[in-house]
C-alpha cells in the first residue's frame, strides 16, 4: 500500500485535534464569562477528549494495519 495517504490522514487528524483544542484554550477567558467557568470545561472536555481518542485510536490503527498487515 502507499504510504503517502496514510501519512496525509495522520497529519490531518492531528492538525484538526491541535487546532481545535488551542483554539477553545485560547478563547476560554471569553468562555468562561459568557457560559461560566463550569460549563465550559464540560463542553471543552466534551469536544477535545472525543477528537484526542479518536486521533490516538485512527493513528494506532493506521500504524498497526501497515507493520502488521
């Protein structure tokens, strides 16, 4: 199998993971002060947990199906 697209979908999951996680700790001031201080963990941990596992588990899955495949 080619590699390339591989290493394209490992580069875009971690792209969007990085930005979407900086980019809601960069406005948390902000959201705290419009929802609380509360709610926007929860909804911080809501979006950037669900985005970590599924990046660590597609990059474990790519990396596995390519040694072991």
């Amino acid at each position: 199998p080619s590699v390339f697209p591989l290493q394209v979908v490992l580069l875009l999951l971690t792209l969007i993971f990085a930005l979407v996680h900086s980019g809601m700790a960069s406005l948390r001031e902000t959201g705290e002060k419009i929802i609380g201080e509360r709610a926007y963990r929860v909804l911080f941990a809501g979006i950037s947990l669900p985005l970590a596992l599924s990046t660590i588990v597609s990059i474990l899955y790519i990396v596995f199906s390519f040694f072991f495949c």
